[in-house]
C-alpha cells in the first residue's frame, strides 16, 4: 500500500526493563495470577496520493464463501457499530467476512466501531482493547497476547462480553464504499482500511517506546514482551529479546530499529517470506512513532503482501491480508496447539491407591502420538519420573495414572507434546523454563491460607452497602472466607465471601447491607477476614491477626447555604468529610492542609481490578436561587494516568480519572458535575507524569505550583433549592498510576472568586441561547481581558465528544453561533474553554 498510513501514531505506556526469567524455585501454577494490562490503538492519518489504481482480489476461500459455495467461516466477528451510515456498514462488515475466512478462534471476536468525527486528516483507528498473559494454555509464560488472540489460545472467552478490539473510522473521508475493489483515484476504499486497521487489533502491533532524544528502545510493558515483539530479529537473526545480545531500552535496540534491517521471525513466516530471518518490517532511519514496527517494510508494496505496509492511497484496494501477514498471525497463535490438563489433581490429607491425570490437545495441524510426553516428581522437579500417556477413547485425549505416595509427600507434575510444526507445548506453559508446575500434596496439612485486604475506615451513615474484597490461595483450596462483623458490639451474621472468576480467581468479595436508618452518626463497626482451608484441620488465617478493624459511621450534618474551608485547620475539616483513601493532612512539600488521596495512589484492587476511592462532604449543600450565586470553586493537582491520546470520558481506552459528583438522594445515586478528567487536563500536570515514567508507574510529585482552579455551577446540573450531598471519586484500575490527587480552597456558593478573571459575573454571566434548542444555539459573553482564540466542546451524557470548534480573534465581547450537525435529542454538556479554566454548561436539544 502506497503514501496512506504515512505514520500510524501508537502512544503507549511502557517500562524500562524486561526479565525473562527462570525461577530459582518450583512454583505452584495456582498461585501465580493471570496478568492484564490495557491495549492501545493505532491512530492512522492519510498521506499524499500518487493517483494510481491498484486492486488485489480477497483470498479464494472467503470467494468460495462469497459465491455460496462449501467454504464455511473459521471464526466469528461481531461488531456493535456505533453511527455508521448503511454504505459504511456495509463495507465494514464485508472486511470483517474476509477476516472470519482467515483466522480461526472457538471464541467470538467482538469489535466496537465507531463512525465519527475524529481530527483533521485522520482516516481510522484501532487496536486490542486488552492484552493478557499467562492466561490459560498461553504457549508462553510471561508474553503479552492481545484480548482476540488470548482467547483463541485459551480456547475460550477471558473478558465475557466486552470487545476485543475497539475501533473509529472518520465520517468525514471522501470514502469508497463499493466491495468491488474498483475506488475512483480521488477515494479511500473503505474495505481495504477496515481490513488494515482491524489487523492491529489482531495482533499486527508491538507494544514498544522509543526515545527520540536518547535514541533508546523498549519493548513490551511490566518488564515482559508481546508475542510480536518476541519474534523480533536482527538481520543477523539476533532476537531483539535475547539479554546476551541486546539490553532492553538501550540505544543499541535503538539502532537495530532504525536501520531497515529487522525482521519477524517464526517457522511459518520465514517459509511464507521465503527468508531464514523472516519478513521484512518497516524499520527507517528515523522512527515513525507509528509506522515504525507495526507494518511490513514497503518491499511489500503493489504485491500480493501490501495491506500492512505503512502507507496506501486513493484508488487502491487491497482486499486479501496476504501469505506473509497471515503466517504472521499464525506464528504469533492464530494456528496454535492446545495442550489442557483437563482434571487438576486436588490436595488430599487421605493417601490413594493412585492419582489419575487427563488431558486433551487441540491443534491446528498435526502431532504424533508418540509426541505426547507427561513427567512427575517428589523433589520439585529436580529428578523427575516419565509417565507414558495412553489414549482415553475419546479423540485427542489422553491419560496417565501417578502411583501412589507416602504420606507427607508434595507431588509436582506436568504434560507435553511436540507438534509436527516443531511447536514444544506444555501445560503449565513452559512448565520447565519457568519451573512452574501443577501440584498436589498427600497428608495433613498444617499450613494455614495466605490473606491480604485493604481494611475500611470510614462509611457514610446513609450508606446501604459496603463492600469488601480480600486475596487469599491454599494448596488444599479455601472452604470459607467470612468477614465478622459487629455494629456497636453487636454480634451480625458473617458475611459469606465469593471467589472471583477468570483472571480474579483468587479474590474474594463479600457485600454488607444496611436497611434505612440503622447506621448512625457515631456508630461503629468492627470486622475481621477469616479464612479457612480444605484440610481436615481447617487451618485458618484471621486478619487482622489480633483484634479487629474498625469503620467509623460519620453522619451528614445540617444542610447550609454555602461552605468553604481552606483546609489549615485539619481536625476541624477533617471531621466535615467521610471516605477511605483520602485524607485531610498537611503533606510534605506543601505549606498548609488540603484533602490528599494516597500519594501513590492505589491501583483498582475490587473486582475486574477496579476502585473507586471516594471522599463526600457531609454537609449537604441547597443550591441558590441565583445562578451567580451558586458557583463551586476548587484548586487541584490531578497527576492520574491519561487515557490514549484523543480518548474520550467514558471510552473503554480512557484509563484513570477523578471526578466531582452530586447526590439529591443522599448518595444513593450520583450525577457527575462534569466529566471525568486525568492528568491530560492540563498541560503541566501531562508532562510531569509522563515526564517521570518508571515502567507503568509515573513517580513524579505534586508541588503546591501544580494547584490550578476549577469551576462548577451547581445550577447547570440541579434545580434551585434542592438539597444536594457533594464528594469527590477517583477511580482506579489496574496497571497503572502516579501520585494521585490534591484539592485545596474549597467554596461551594460562597462568594466565588477567580472566575472574573476572564469572565464579568452579572446576572446572565455566559449566555447561551435558546435553551431547550433545536440544535442551532448562540454563546455570548463579555471578557474582562483580549481573548485570542475560544475552543467550545460539546459532549454527551457518556462523556463522548461529539462535537469541537474553535473561535478565533474574540476579543472582550464575544458572540458566535453553535451549529453542530446531527445531534440526537437529549441533554449535553457544552463546555466553554477559558485558558486554564473550562466552564461547563447544560444545554438540552429537541427536535420540532
């Protein structure tokens, strides 16, 4: 593909180092948990176009297909399109028929696709929504796998109903929408694209950074690489991953890069690339910071091999991944063998005659029976014994029986087979390289479970639940884990807590509940975690190990008018909030009190590695009559994780954010009083976090220069009178985080000052009208000092742009017209940029 995809932006986290390491100890494959970490998209502009018309045809199984003959899809792709016009559609779903005549996968491959406004000159995106590691059956121990290509290995879905691959595509390209493969040389096919972009959600992507500056290169994240960064190699046939070789993000990686000589390397590829080291990718002297890697080297281009080549214009269709990106794709799993031990021997305190073991292999080319090898030991696997495996009767099964063992005895076993593609597979994956193995233990037992929990220490009196959640892992397995509880000395039914699933299989969660009015100002509630194991004995951890938690239950107090605080008298506006991972203090570096989150704060630990970390007044606010009257004003310092770059709030690739919330219905349910926000909000906040990035974790340190202002007006989202409780929420997931978050002079309704720096308070401040509108509505004002440009933004309920311009030479006085096309009925938020400050107001639009 020629001059299209000139430079695919990827915009990834990454750390410093990568370990490939063997452990010195046998492991039990139990205790080690499943890792994730977020994907990434590939955000890909057009180029210049060279007028000329190229077409390769789709392959010949998806024609036979096409045609009705017998050719039948190997897999499922199902998309949830999001605003795509018929003739859109139309063109995606035929790219994505291609795809499912392809690639094979037990599992449905889902994909949200969103049809779009996206920035000028900006044609489409789309990556993993999520990559995993050892996860079941993972060939590879610690190798990243994006989500769609984790579960073809597992052989099985690992995120439920959640998509896999997260795609956008510009509405307003001049696109081809035909599946003839014939565009006019001034259009875009869109098949060709589609086929493209959704490649790298397949797994056609390197998660890697490179240092401009120090000519550096990183691969992968936490300190492990993704299975395409894996296959990387020199033109000598060097792995990129190979320490003796290359140091990871050193400038020697750097440089073998840039050179137009690197290469992906597997069995299948080399025979397709007709090269011992491999297919050529695209590798120029200077990075690309998205074409660089994650494309085919333009020797591709006008061949056979050109849809992942970096670049393509107008007039060209390319509706066949081609041989070379295909045997890509199988090396890195797509055709894979899957060994599954299917009965994993559990741990017994009454000896056994003997201990039966199967296993089944799944693969998509052969293997040899005599291939299918399974070895235990009483050592550790420092001897082991070989079993010979015999055939169950049932198709690709197999079985052993280990003898009996004295009592006392810690067994550790694992299964292997070799494919006739050479593919060594064990079960635990590389069982041997990484000394990780199933075991069992035959006798009593006198270990007690391992326990952590993050204890609460604060509830809101009006609050109906609170929830819980802990770890914990026995080699004989949990027979309970309860939280005991009493409310002021009074004994409660322990509360029965239920293991998670998946990639939490080893967290626990359990809810309280409380009817209306039985919690209290200056109620307590006191707990304890108990857990305890299978043995006979019932061995049992208790945390904490002496005594008990305790949660203090704070009252609202009487509703006001107004509140402000500067947070230097921190016993007494201390005793104005309720939450947990926050608190009022006087931190190090800071000159006086303000609220403080955990510095670091903590990555989401509740189910699906998800927290939310909440800090509410409690004293409820009655909004004022007067619109000028009722302005909430508050410094902060937000140093959370950015989502990728030109994500929205509320889309699935916007990671970490902090909010400000209301409540009419003492919190039962909370509406935001803006969208939530990260460290992208602001320009010094962005490059002090990314600025100090050690692998995912950005260490830098909030300073009091960082605190910038924020305005909300509580009559934009609540009537006048109402009774509204106030809180803070930062929400948290796994991977990912830096220090957190700092809130100091808070005034809610009390003379709010600040705001006249741009803007002349009077009694219609900003105007905007008409208000409900039909989707046309003007914007006036009057500025205190020249205003050079006004960016407006409107944004739905979800936190989705949907709409951005930009006024130009403002001035003081200031009236401009808002005619965004196409909004659906409903309520928006439009949200007026001010230099350091943004102004958010509601505008409901009705169509006649």
């Amino acid at each position: 593909m020629k001059y299209l995809f000139t430079y695919c932006f990827l915009c990834v986290l990454f750390v410093t180092l990568n370990t490939h390491f063997v452990q010195a100890q046998a492991t039990n494959v139990s205790d080690l948990k499943p890792l994730v970490r977020k994907g990434k998209e590939v955000v890909c502009p057009f180029g210049k176009a060279d007028g000329k018309h190229h077409h390769i045809p789709p392959p010949a199984e998806f024609l036979k297909r096409y045609g009705s003959r017998t050719q039948a899809k190997k897999s499922n792709i199902k998309v949830t399109y999001n605003g795509f016009t018929p003739q859109a559609q139309a063109a995606f779903q035929f790219a994505v028929e291609i795809w499912e005549t392809v690639l094979a996968s037990p599992d449905t491959i889902r994909v949200v696709a969103n049809w779009r406004t996206l920035d000028p000159g900006v044609l489409g995106s789309a990556g993993a929504t999520t990559y995993r590691a050892n996860f079941k059956n993972a060939p590879l121990r610690n190798v990243w796998y994006p989500i769609a290509l984790a579960e073809r290995i597992a052989g099985e879905s690992l995120n439920g109903n959640s998509p896999d691959i997260s795609a956008n595509f510009s509405s307003s390209i001049n696109w081809y929408f035909g599946t003839d493969g014939n565009p006019p040389s001034d259009e875009f096919d869109l098949v060709s694209i589609v086929l493209h972009e959704l490649g790298h959600g397949l797994g056609f992507v390197a998660l890697r950074n490179y240092d401009e500056n120090q000519g550096t290169y990183t691969y992968g994240s936490g300190g492990f690489p993704d299975i395409y960064n894996y296959r990387m190699v020199d033109g000598s046939g060097n792995f990129l991953r190979d320490t003796t070789v290359y140091t990871n993000g050193s400038t020697q990686l750097g440089t073998a890069v840039t050179n137009s000589n690197l290469f992906f390397n597997g069995p299948t590829t080399n025979t397709a690339a007709s090269s011992t080291v491999g297919s050529k990718l695209h590798a120029p002297g200077t990075f690309e910071p998205g074409s660089s890697i994650a494309h085919l080297d333009n020797i591709y281009d006008n061949t056979p091999n050109g849809l992942m080549t970096p670049s393509a214009g107008p007039g060209e269709a390319v509706h066949d991944p081609g041989p070379v990106a295909t045997a890509m794709l199988n090396d890195m799993g797509w055709r894979t063998t899957r060994l599954t031990v299917l009965d994993t021997i559990k741990s017994t305190e009454t000896p056994a005659a003997n201990y039966p073991v199967k296993f089944a292999i799944n693969s998509d080319t052969t293997y040899q029976a005599s291939a299918v090898k399974f070895y235990y030991s009483l050592d550790s696997m420092k001897t082991k014994i070989e079993l010979t495996p015999t055939g169950t009767g049932t198709a690709n099964e197999f079985s052993v029986t280990i003898p009996s063992v004295t009592d006392g005895s810690t067994v550790a076993y694992y299964a292997e087979v070799i494919d006739d593609a050479g593919r060594v597979i064990q079960s635990p994956s590389q069982a041997t390289d990484f000394k990780v193995f199933f075991f069992f233990f035959v006798g009593v037992d006198n270990v007690a479970p391992t326990l952590t929990h993050a204890p609460i220490t604060d509830l809101i009196s009006s609050a109906d639940t609170a929830a819980f959640s802990a770890e914990s892992t026995d080699i004989f397995g949990l027979s309970s884990i309860q939280v005991e509880y009493s409310i002021n000395g009074v004994a409660q039914t322990p509360i029965d807590m239920i293991v998670g699933t998946g990639f939490d299989v080893n967290r626990y969660t359990g809810v309280m509940r409380f009817t209306a009015g039985q919690l209290n100002n200056g109620d307590s509630i006191t707990y304890r975690i108990v857990a305890k194991d299978n043995s006979n004995a019932k061995n049992t951890t208790i945390l904490p190990a002496t005594g008990t938690y305790k949660i203090d239950i704070k009252g609202s107090k009487a509703a006001q008018a107004k509140y402000q605080t500067d947070f230097n008298d921190v016993t007494t506006a201390s005793d104005d909030f309720v939450g947990n991972n926050f608190s009022i203090r006087l931190e190090s570096g800071f000159n006086d009190g303000a609220i403080h989150s955990d510095h670091p704060y903590l990555d989401g630990s509740g189910t699906g590695d998800e927290s939310n970390y909440t800090y509410q007044l409690r004293i409820p606010i009655v909004v004022a009559a007067n619109r000028d009257d009722a302005w909430m004003r508050f410094d902060e310092i937000v140093l959370v994780e950015p989502g990728e770059p030109g994500s929205l709030f509320g889309s699935a690739d916007f990671y970490d954010y902090f909010v400000a919330e209301g409540s009419t219905d003492d919190g039962k349910t909370w509406v935001r009083l803006g969208n939530g926000y990260d460290a992208t909000d602001d320009t010094d906040w962005n490059t002090l976090y990314n600025s100090t990035l050690s692998g995912n974790v950005s260490t830098g340190t909030g300073t009091p220069s960082l605190f910038k202002p924020r305005f909300y007006n509580l009559r934009d989202i609540f009537n006048s009178g109402t009774t509204v409780v106030l809180r803070f929420r930062l929400f948290a997931d796994q991977a990912a985080n830096g220090w957190g978050v700092a809130i100091d002079n808070l005034n809610i309704q009390d003379g709010v000052v600040g705001i006249e720096e741009f803007i002349e308070v009077n009694n219609t401040n900003i105007k905007m009208f008409p208000n409900p509108s039909n989707g046309q509505f003007n914007i006036q004002a009057t500025f205190k000092k020249q205003v050079g440009t006004l960016p407006v933004s409107i944004t739905n309920l979800n936190g989705q742009k949907v709409y951005s311009t930009t006024f130009d030479n403002v001035g003081k006085q200031f009236s401009g017209q808002i005619a965004p096309n196409q909004l659906a009925p409903g309520v928006y938020f439009v949200n007026v940029h001010l230099g350091k400050y943004q102004l958010t107001k509601r505008i409901v639009i009705k169509k006649d």
